[in-house]
C-alpha cells in the first residue's frame, strides 16, 4: 500500500502550492486547442499518453505493460488538487486522460472542456457497474468511466466502543467520547447530518441546513477533531471511532497490529458514495490511445492488479472481487453498490448559492 | 556613469523579482476580492464589496481572536525558549557558536508540513511518548496531547522557535561586554545588570524576533489542521478552506487583503519603533 494518506497529506500541502500555481491562473482564459472535440473518437492508438492523475494513485506496472503492448509512451504527470487540475485545463494545457471526481466532471463538462465518447466502443463496457449507468453527472454515459468508489461510513474500535448500532448517530456514543472524529470535509459532514435529520443528502434548504448545524454542534461535543486523517487517527490511538471512508480502513488494518479490532459499517438513514473517474479532456492529442487505455485499466485481470495495488475498490468486474478478497476478515468494508439500491447516494452540489450555503454552515460549525 | 549609478544596477534582479513574484500577484488577490463566483464555480472578477461584507460577519471574530491569541501564546513561549537559547551561545558559545547555531538552523531545512507531521506520531494517543511514559509507569492511561489548543500552539513555537532565535542572537551577539562589565562594577546584581543594561540593549533583537514569530503564526493553517481539535480552527485554516473546500476564491482573497492589512499594523507599529531607537541610537 503506497496510498496511504494521499489525500491528507495533500490537502494540507495544497495550501502551500497554491503560489506555484498562481492566483491569476483561476480567470484567465486562453484559446483552447480543441483537438479532441467533436470528433468520434475511436479506441486505436493515435500517439503517445499523457496522464494527469493524483500521485501514487496507479499500479505503474500497468503504465509500461500498456506502452509494450501497444508501442506507445505512457508519460505521467501529478495534480494534489481538483482545483489545480481545473486550472491547467482552462490554460489549455494538454492531457490524454485526466482522474476528477463526478463533481468536477460535472464542472469541467459545463465549461466545455471534456470530449465524449462513445463507452460502447470499449471492450470491457460491460465490466462496468450498472451503478454507473446514467448518473446525474453524466446521463448519456459519454463523459467518464468510474475509476474507484468510496462509500462514507462509520469505523470504529470493537475492544473501545460497543453499542454500534449501524446509524449516523452511533458518532454520539458516549464510549468514543473525545475521541470521535468528523470527516473534515464539508460535504460528508453535512451529509450525515442531514441523513440523520430525514432530509435530502443535498438539501440547498436553509431552515434544513440550520438544523444540521445543530446536530453537528451537539456531535461536536463528543468529538476530537475534524479531520480527512482517518488512517493515521486510527493507527495512532488518537481516535476510537471516526467518520471514513471504507478504502481507508483497508489501509488502517493494513497497518495495525490487530486489524481484527478496526471495524467499518454503513448506515441505515444512507450511504454517501462518492466516485473518481477518467475523462478525456478536449485538449488531448492522442484521445484513441486515451480510449484503448481506459479499456485497459478496466480489463477483469488489470483492474484487480490495481485494486491489490492502491487499495482502493473499484466498481469493475474483477476489481470487485479482488477488493472482497483483500478484506475478507472485514466484509463489512466491501459494500456493493446494486445490494445497496435506494440507499446509496451521490453528493450533488452544481449550484454555486446552495455551496456557498453549505460551506458558510460547515465553517460556523467549526469556527463556533 | 556615476558610481551609485553602477551599483544602483545591482538592484535590477531583485526589484523584478518582487514586482513579478510578490506585486503582481498581490493586484491579483486584491483584485479578486471583489470578485464573485459563478454558477460554474469559476472566480470572476467585478467590483462587489459583498466578500468584505462578510469577512466582518461575526461568525469569524471567534475565529480571528483564537488565531491572535494562539500567535501571542506563541511569540512569548519562544521568547522565553529563544532567549536563554540564544543568550548561552551567543555569550558562552565560545568558538563552537557558529556549530551551535547550524544545529539550531539545521532541522528547519525539513519541510515544516513533515515536521508536523512528526509530531502527530510522537505525541499521539498510542504515540511514542504516551506509549514510554505508560510503560515506565509514570502514568496508567495515556494522555491526550494532540488535538488540543496546546498541541497548536506548541506545533507553531516549534515551527517558529528559530525565526526568534536568531534575530535575538545577533543583538546579543553585538552586545559590547564591557557595558555588562560595566554594569557589575556599578555594583549591579546579575539580575539587575540583566534587566536594566542586557535587556534593553537587545530590545530591537526581541521586537525584530517578535514580529517574525507572531505574523506567520497568526496566518499559519497547518499547526491547526494537524495538531488540532474540534475548537482551534483559525484564520490560515479559514482562507484554506474557501480555496479548496469552499471553491470560493473571491472570498479567500478578500480574507487573505484583511488579514494582510491587520498584520500591516503591526508590521508599521514595529518598524516605526526600530527607525526610533536608530535615531535615539545615533544621538
């Protein structure tokens, strides 16, 4: 396991890279080479790659196998924030394949800076999760294919905390007193909030909104801290239970002496799923290689190599069974999206007031 | 060609250093400030006064007199860590005070992000230190040290500890030792001689180390992030947050321009107290 804490650690460096990027980056609008626009793109090799994905986050193994195969180079370049690789993007910088969450893919796609395609083109289309089919994000499947998934839950200690009842509410029990975390993330700490209180996981709905900031301040009570650290906050001891995703926690027992001991559940009032993806940006030069890859990645054998790789599980054939093997002591971890049905959940932020709402919520809840 | 003129050149590099690197981006933020975001979440640039608006919405006073308070904290714990630090080398260091000063210069080569991150593992719950002083027995559960206001504020003085030092070194090492001497002739205890002839010599040493600790402190996010609890979220954390979490660069920028203006103050209050005592010096 070489992913760790990726997204810890960076979030905290991002701040300090902020400068290397430039403030005047964020409005500034060149003349984007539309290369991939507009064109079928068809799955055969048109040139070498250029990938732009968070670090750590690929089996490189499967990077030089792919440009054997197919005689091409495979180059790799790293992001440590989605804001960072949005940047780069506008600039017009050019990139075959790019890794954004569904939100971002949502944005980029807004402004016009991602290329369809066509998913039935690629081999291995029917490998995908049929979670994946239309989602909010996307709705004529053309725009990314899922990379991995993380659902939001709860993890805990069974030898510290006892009474788990599967519930958003089980962060108030009085067992992980001062040692509970929050997800420090706007997103998932409103979420279950909401969850909680039987609203809508996205309500832009002030009067609703005002009430998850209750329920949050009374979890913040029994609370230590708000933080994306779970690995580490576990590891250490500092934490007992915390709010987490489930591939963290494969890499907290990874890590532990007893992984017997880590726990993970979802709850009943929902499960947030959150998902990362690869698109084509319009910029790419070599879309048809960025095609053929993408088929590559989600290939049955490939995408288990991977998933034994990060950790992370991804919503493929082969990946999936190869994630329930690696944490087949803690089945809980592995969460099948079909088997969830109307309790799974994606968050959905596209309106800038409803963010703005949600974000000023979540800094009143830690500023108070 | 005048010989200022010659040598005036040499000021080329560093002018457009800070003009293109510190300037030009500076118009940036502020030009930002009264910007909005769009649907899109794109920043987009108008002349709103909305962003200072808000950045005086009370909801951040608490944030804003933790982060002042936690940099006052921290400024005196390095004053009453440096100075004896600096005092001893400069005064008994000898011919290894340059070595000395390296060691002390040394570890802040190390990012400080790393640094920090050191610290969560060493004083963490089932960390090293908790785990020694339960096995030797000093205490039977361990104690909580990270995720609290202290932990912050002992991440900024050991993050800051050397930017005191320093300073403090140089006016003590400039100290002419007669003037010490001097004092004990005039029948001056240690501590007097300290307080009235050492203390006051080195007060530009102090302000300049002051300064230097408390402005980055009060802006710093990553003590906080790391070493915090659920009550020490403060400023740095809070123009963090609007950039990556919030997607809401505007109002980061008008945040980041009052903050810079507050810290102007002091910056002003401090250099204006330096050119006094210069001039007092000189008379």
């Amino acid at each position: 396991m070489t992913d760790l804490s990726r997204r810890q650690l960076l979030q905290a460096g991002a701040g300090m890279a902020l400068a290397a990027y430039g403030l005047s980056g964020c409005t500034v609008e060149r003349q984007v080479d539309r290369s991939a626009e507009g064109r079928i793109i068809k799955p055969e090799v048109d040139g070498d790659l250029l990938l732009y994905n968070w670090a750590q986050y690929m089996d490189p193994a499967l990077k030089k196998e792919f440009g054997e195969k197919y005689g091409v180079e495979v180059n790799e370049v790293n992001f440590d924030n989605l804001e960072a690789m949005v940047i780069k993007l506008r600039s017009g910088a050019s990139y075959d394949l790019i890794w954004p969450s569904t939100e971002y893919v949502y944005r980029l796609n807004q402004e016009g800076l991602l290329a369809r395609f066509d998913r039935s083109l690629l081999k291995n289309n029917d490998n995908i999760s049929p979670f994946y089919d239309s989602p909010w994000w996307d709705p004529n499947n053309e725009l990314g294919i899922p990379y991995t998934y993380y659902t939001t839950g709860i993890a805990w200690r069974t030898d510290e905390v006892s009474g788990m009842e599967g519930s958003w509410n089980d962060l108030l029990n009085p067992d992980a007193a001062g040692r509970m975390f929050i997800l420090d993330d706007f997103q998932e700490a409103i979420g279950e909030a909401n969850l909680i209180n039987g609203f809508d996981l996205n309500t832009p709905n002030p009067d609703e909104l005002e009430t998850s900031k209750e329920t949050l301040l009374q979890q913040k009570e029994n609370a230590r801290g708000f933080s994306t650290n779970s690995v580490q906050n576990l590891v250490t001891g500092s934490a007992v239970m915390h709010q987490a995703w489930n591939g963290d926690i494969v890499n907290v027992r990874n890590q532990v002496d007893e992984p017997e001991l880590y726990q993970y559940e979802t709850c009943k009032e929902g499960v947030p799923v959150g998902t990362d993806l690869m698109s084509i940006p319009i910029t790419a030069r070599s879309p048809g290689t960025a095609m053929l890859f993408m088929d590559w990645i989600i290939d049955p054998e490939n995408s288990a190599r991977n998933v034994r790789w990060n950790g992370y599980p991804q919503p493929v054939e082969g990946a999936k069974q190869q994630f329930a093997e690696l944490v087949k002591e803690a089945p809980s971890i592995d969460v099948d999206l079909e088997a969830l049905a109307d309790s799974a959940l994606e968050y959905r932020l596209d309106d800038a007031e409803a963010r703005q709402l949600w974000t000023e919520t979540f800094t009143e809840v830690k500023a108070g | 060609m005048t010989a200022g003129g010659f040598w005036n050149r040499f000021l080329i590099p560093g002018a457009a250093w800070l003009l293109l690197l510190f300037l030009v981006p500076l118009v940036f933020v502020l030009a930002l400030s009264f910007g909005y975001v769009d649907d899109l979440g794109r920043a987009v640039y108008a002349t709103d006064f909305d962003n200072y608006a808000d950045a005086f919405d009370p909801t951040y006073f608490p944030v804003l007199l933790r982060s002042v308070g936690f940099a006052l904290a921290t400024t005196v714990l390095c004053l009453l860590i440096g100075y004896p630090v600096a005092y001893y080398i400069a005064r008994f260091g000898g011919r290894y005070r340059n070595v000395l000063i390296v060691l002390l210069v040394l570890p802040f080569f190390v990012n400080y992000l790393v640094r920090t991150y050191a610290w969560v593992a060493l004083l963490a719950d089932e960390g090293l230190v908790n785990n020694a002083i339960v096995d030797l027995g000093i205490v039977n559960e361990p104690i909580q040290m990270i995720n609290t206001p202290w932990a912050v504020i002992g991440g900024l003085t050991y993050g800051y500890l050397v930017f005191m030092i320093l300073p403090v070194y140089g006016s003590l090492e400039r100290l002419d030792k007669s003037v010490i001497e001097a004092g004990k002739d005039l029948y001056g205890t240690r501590l007097q001689t300290f307080l009235h002839v050492t203390l006051p010599q080195t007060k530009q040493g102090i302000l300049a180390g002051s300064v230097l600790v408390f402005l980055p402190a009060v802006g710093d996010f990553v003590a906080a992030q790391l070493l915090g609890g659920p009550d020490t979220y403060m400023v740095g954390n809070l123009i963090q947050d609007q950039f990556f979490a919030a997607n809401n660069w505007p109002f980061g920028a008008a945040l980041t321009v009052v903050m810079m203006l507050f810290l102007s103050i002091w910056m002003i209050a401090y250099l204006r107290s330096a050119a006094r005592d210069v001039r007092g010096a000189a008379i």
